[in-house]
C-alpha cells in the first residue's frame, strides 16, 4: 500500500591514515622548548547503493565510486563579452547561453575535508610559558551563497544591498566582466563554489607562575598562575565567506567562531 520503502541499503568505505608526533627540542632545568603536530588522512568511498549507482541530493550527489558529499552542478562558463548573457558548458564541454540542470557534473570536489590536522609549540623558561596551536583542513571546497545574495541584481529589486563588485557588471558589447547583464537570471552554478581550506591561529596563550620565593610558605596556597589567552586570532583562507569553518556545505551567513581573549589567575 505504498509507494516507497526507506531502507539502509547503502555502504561506503573509509581508508586513510593518522599521524602524530611531539618532541622535545630543548628540554633542561632552566627552558623547555616542545614542538608537534598531527594530520589525518581519510579517503571516502561509496560502493555501493543497492537497485541504484547514483541519485542528486540536493547541489551534491551520491554516487559510486565517489565520495560523499561529491558537488553536483552545472558548470560556469564566464559571460559573453558581446551579449552580457551568463555562459555555461555542456557536458560534452560546449559554452551555451542556456542553463540546464541536466549538464550537472560532479567535477568539483567534496565538502567533506579529507586532509584535517594541526601542530603547536610551547616554550617555557623557569616560570614564563608561551604556548601556540594552528589547526587547518584541506581538499574540500564549498558553495558560497553569501556571493550568490550579494552578487545578484535579482535581490536589488527586493531591497537588498549588494556588494561594490556590482558595479563592474556587464552594460554594453566588450565588456569583460564575471557579472552578466542585469536582463540574465543568476543561476546556481560552479561560479559559487570556493576552495575552503583554511589554517587556523587557533590558540595563543601566555602565563606566567609565581615562584615559591613570592609565594612563601603558608598552608592556604601552593600555587599561583597568571594567564591570558587568544583563541581563533587569524585565518589564512581563500573563501571570501564568514567563515570557511563550518556544518553547512552551503555558507548562507552563519555566524562566526569569535575571537576571543580571556585573562585569568588559577
């Protein structure tokens, strides 16, 4: 009495290799200097999808023999310098003025990073300790819909703001420009799909612990420390977004991670 049955039919394998290392470059009664670093590498495969080999999950496919998360969209092919009309390609590679969702290819990559990891270092002399830690991920890219708002006459109409690029757009024969004519719908394409790898300043911290010769000897307090820390400082990125660390394969403003500085005493 049904039309459909969900059943867990699908399989997919995970392949790769994680890395860790720590050493102790300096390491005496007076300084410590310790460096390390990790990195994982995951391969992705779907092998398997039951009475199918591929279905479109919304701009993504699944796919055997690809990994999930595998973009799936026409591709961009810049725009006409003689007419200011949007050009995409085929999928046999033709340029077309007319955009079609049955030229999607999934030629762009995944959303889900297969290289992620990190490294740090610490110094400490006596009481003084300055420790840092980078993150980063790469190999991934993702759909950028803040460009596909801010760059789209379509939302002008409706009151929207959009970004100073709009004013390089195509107005007359031989220009050349990215943004078609205002008379040319925007479509979802590969236009909007950025790299998203990114290395991250994730932590800074300096602190300092008093001496037992400040502290003295009394039975209320054995130790003080004194610290400050920055989380989240700078990223290194080619993602024009809020954020190119985030859930959402489709950026569409999520907030931030912060930068944040924190002061204490333990």
């Amino acid at each position: 009495g049904f039309a459909s049955l969900y059943r867990n039919v699908g399989e997919m394998r995970n392949r790769g290799i994680e890395l860790a290392v720590n050493y102790d470059v300096v390491r005496n009664r007076l300084l410590t200097w310790t460096i390390g670093g990790n990195l994982a590498y995951n391969k992705n495969e779907i092998t398997d999808l039951g009475q199918v080999t591929e279905y479109v999950l919304g701009t993504s496919i699944v796919r055997e023999g690809l990994p999930y998360g595998s973009h799936f969209i026409p591709r961009w092919g810049g725009v006409d310098a003689a007419t200011g009309a949007a050009l995409y390609y085929t999928k046999d590679g033709k340029l077309t003025n007319v955009y079609s969702d049955d030229d999607a290819v999934a030629d762009f990559g995944t959303y889900d990073a297969p290289f992620i990891g990190g490294f740090n270092t610490s110094v400490r002399i006596k009481g003084f300790e300055l420790a840092a830690f980078f993150t980063f991920q790469s190999g991934f890219s993702r759909f950028n819909n803040q460009d596909f708002l801010q760059l789209n006459h379509a939302f002008a109409l409706q009151g929207y703001n959009l970004r100073r690029e709009m004013l390089t757009m195509w107005t007359q024969p031989g220009d050349v420009t990215d943004l078609q004519n205002p008379l040319t719908q925007r479509e979802f394409s590969s236009k909007d799909i950025q790299d998203a790898s990114y290395l991250r300043f994730r932590n800074l911290t300096a602190s300092y612990t008093l001496p037992r010769s400040i502290i003295g000897k009394q039975k209320y307090i054995s130790n003080v420390r004194i610290f400050g820390q920055a989380q989240n400082l700078y990223t290194w990125t080619k993602w024009t977004g809020f954020d190119p660390e985030d859930s959402n394969n489709i950026a569409s403003y999520e907030y931030p991670l912060p930068r944040i500085y924190t002061f204490g005493i333990d």
